[in-house]
C-alpha cells in the first residue's frame, strides 16, 4: 500500500511524501527512521484504508490536571519498560486531548533537536508548574527519571482527587440555592404579578409583609435587567481585584476565618503543603528549594506568604521544626511531625504520613458536606416560602374574616 505522509523538523519545517508499507502500522514504523515527526499519515488509495492524523491546529485552553496525571503515569511505565523518551512522546501524542497533543510535539520536537525533557517543558511553563518541571530535571539529573516520574504521577493524581471531591461536595448546596433562586424568579414573575391585581382590587390595608412582598416583586420586574448587570459586574469586578496581590491576600485571609469553609481550605493547604514537600525532598531537590516551589504550589496567599517567611530564614541556618512552631496557619502537629521527621532522617516520609492525614480530613469535611448544610438550606427554604406563604395567606385570611363578620 503507499501512504501520504507530513512530518515536521525540529525547525517546524513541513515536508510531505509518499512511503510504501504493508499498513499503517508499518508506515508509522519506517517514518519512525527519518528525521522528523509524523503530523499527518493516511492512504493514498482512499481514506478509508487508514489514517493516521495528530490532534493539532488551532487549540485553546491549559493543560489541564487530569492530562498531567495520564501522562506521567503512562511516561514513567514506558520509560521503565525500557522505551526512550521520544518513542514513548510519539506514542502519547496520539492519545492526548488536543491541548496536550499540541505542547507534547513541541516537547518532542525539542527532545529530537537535542534538549532534555526538563528544558523541553520549561519552555512551557504556562501550563506545567516549577514542581512538574523541577522534579523531572532532578529525575535526570540524579538518574532517577523513573521513580521522579512515579512520583509526580502520584502528586497530580492525590491533588486531582482532591480538587474533585471538593467540586462534588460543593455541588449540592449550589444547586438547591440555584433551585431556591429559581423558584423565586417564578413566583415573581408569574405569580405574584396576578395576586397583586386582586389585592390592588380590594382596595383596603394590607400587612407589611406582604406590602414588602409585592414591592420586591414589583422593584425585581421592572428592573430585573439592571439587577443581572449589578450582579455580573460584581462578580467580574471580584475576579478583577483577586489578580491584584494585595486584595487576594485579604480574600484568601476571609476564606480562612469563615466557620466551615475556612478549615476545609486549611486542611487542602495543608494537605498541598506536606505531599508536594514530600515528593520533591523524595526527588533529591534540597530543602530550601524545595521550600520556594511549595510556596508557589499552594493555593492561598496567606500560605504563600507564610512557606515564603519559612523559606528565607532556613536558608539563614535555622530547621524547618523551629519555623512552624507558633506559626498561625500551621497547627502544631504540623511542628511536631516535622520534628520527629528531622530527628529520625526520614522528613519526606513523615510528611507523607501528614498529607494522608489532611487529605483524609477533607474528604471526610466533603463527604459530610451535604449533611452540615442541609439543615441550615432547609431552614433557609422553609423561611423563603413561609414569608411568601404569609405574605399571600394573611390578607386573604382578613378579609374573609370581615366577610364573615
């Protein structure tokens, strides 16, 4: 059979051809020879005998987290199969979403024209963060790709896991209040307009619920446009003061003071803190780097700041337990861990040991998330409908009072 084939050079030079081979597979394979990479492989008798094309073109978005952990799981498998690194890029370009596809052939294309991997993604930082970058160059360094590999590949997943569980816990409570606001939106547009005309009929005196009630109704109709727009812009203007440093410090300060959300976002800091310390320490990287690539790992600018001010005086001489003792966001067992850790020369496993520990603090807040709230959503519902229930009863109720009078 003869194939169309694309390969690009490491100069991003395209060149087309045609190769004879028994099938795809054996195309693919002598392709494999020349200097280039395939973008583009079908047929040349038809489509349908084959083809072979790598996502690419114009791609939008990041790689996301989950791309990261299939990646890392399936390089660090096939590089100890005993696979070389482009061969196994090759392999997982074809594989990837788009986004992924299109960063790992610029990689591939970097590793061919003699870069290492580490160099290769540090050209993208972008999308995969100084620990991803970090703990691949100490890999090669250091000889211990593999098991640096492995490691990340078990970082990314316990952070997607993680990520995921908070989504799912927050789910609940974000559509009851949605349904709740729902609701409200119907009954102020369908409902209550009606019943305000019979009110407005019977021309008499009507209580301050209900005056409230039809006034909300009321102010919501005519203006319902203006509302959506105060609303949008705040919530744009929200997100436009988290990027300035110095208001998502006191966002991220508020977060942490709220009863309930405050220590779920502790304990995921927490969590965050000891397994990415434990990873890069088990990677070979030195504590005080270690130290400067957590404080950019974690999600909150008060942790940040705080791993920053642990970060500067280690590198003055002083020991990681005596900078987390007394510290406000680190609870003492944090100090205690990592004194015991130090003393017995086994730190990263030590802090392993403490990021299971908070991981499985906040599954445990998540899972019972939906329980905490749902008491405090019920009475929220139950009062939103028993003042629109009172508002709409108590007049009625009056009058066939004075009816029956």
């Amino acid at each position: 059979m003869l194939f169309n084939y694309e390969l690009t050079n490491n100069k991003g030079k395209i060149s087309k051809g045609k190769i004879e081979a028994a099938d795809l597979r054996e195309a693919r394979n002598k392709l494999s020879l020349k200097d280039g990479i395939v973008i583009s492989l079908e047929s040349a008798e038809g489509r349908k005998k084959g083809k072979f094309k790598v996502k690419g073109g114009i791609t939008f978005g990041h790689v996301s987290l989950l791309d990261k952990v299939i990646f890392t799981n399936h390089l660090h498998i096939m590089i100890k199969a005993g696979m070389s690194i482009d061969e196994a890029l090759e392999i997982l370009i074809e594989n990837a979403s788009p986004v992924m596809a299109k960063k790992l052939r610029q990689v591939l294309i970097d590793i061919k024209a003699g870069n290492s991997l580490s160099s290769a993604f540090r050209k993208h930082k972008h999308d995969f963060d100084e620990l991803f970058i970090n703990m691949i160059d100490a890999g090669e360094r250091g000889g211990t790709l593999v098991k640096n590999l492995a490691l990340l590949s078990i970082q990314n997943r316990k952070r997607y896991d993680l990520n995921h569980k908070i989504r799912a816990a927050a789910m609940y409570p974000v559509l009851v209040l949605l349904a709740v606001a729902g609701l409200l939106v119907t009954v102020a547009i369908f409902v209550l307009p009606k019943i305000i005309g019979f009110f407005n009929s019977l021309n008499v005196d009507l209580p301050i619920t209900t005056r409230l009630l039809i006034s909300s109704s009321t102010f919501f109709i005519a203006h319902w446009k203006w509302i959506i727009l105060v609303i949008i812009v705040l919530i744009i203007l929200l997100r436009m003061a988290a990027r300035f440093a110095a208001t998502r410090f006191w966002l991220h300060l508020l977060i942490l003071k709220l009863p309930l959300f405050g220590k779920i976002s502790r304990n995921i800091n927490l969590a965050l803190f000891s397994r990415t310390l434990a990873s890069l320490l088990n990677s070979g990287i030195t504590i005080d780097q270690a130290l400067q690539i957590v404080s950019r790992t974690v999600t909150n600018d008060v942790y940040k700041k705080q791993i920053s001010i642990v970060y500067h005086n280690i590198i003055k001489g002083s020991s990681l337990t005596s900078n987390l003792n007394n510290r406000k966001y680190f609870p003492s067992l944090v100090a205690k861990m990592t004194k015991v850790g130090e003393k017995s020369g086994n730190l990263s496993e030590t802090l392993d040991y403490l990021a299971d520990f908070y991981e499985t603090e906040v599954d445990d807040v998540t899972k019972n998330l939906s329980t905490i709230l749902e008491p405090a959503l019920l009475i929220l519902i139950g009062l939103i409908v028993g003042f629109v229930a009172l508002s709409i009863i108590n007049p009625i109720y009056d009058l066939t009072s004075k009816v029956g009078r």
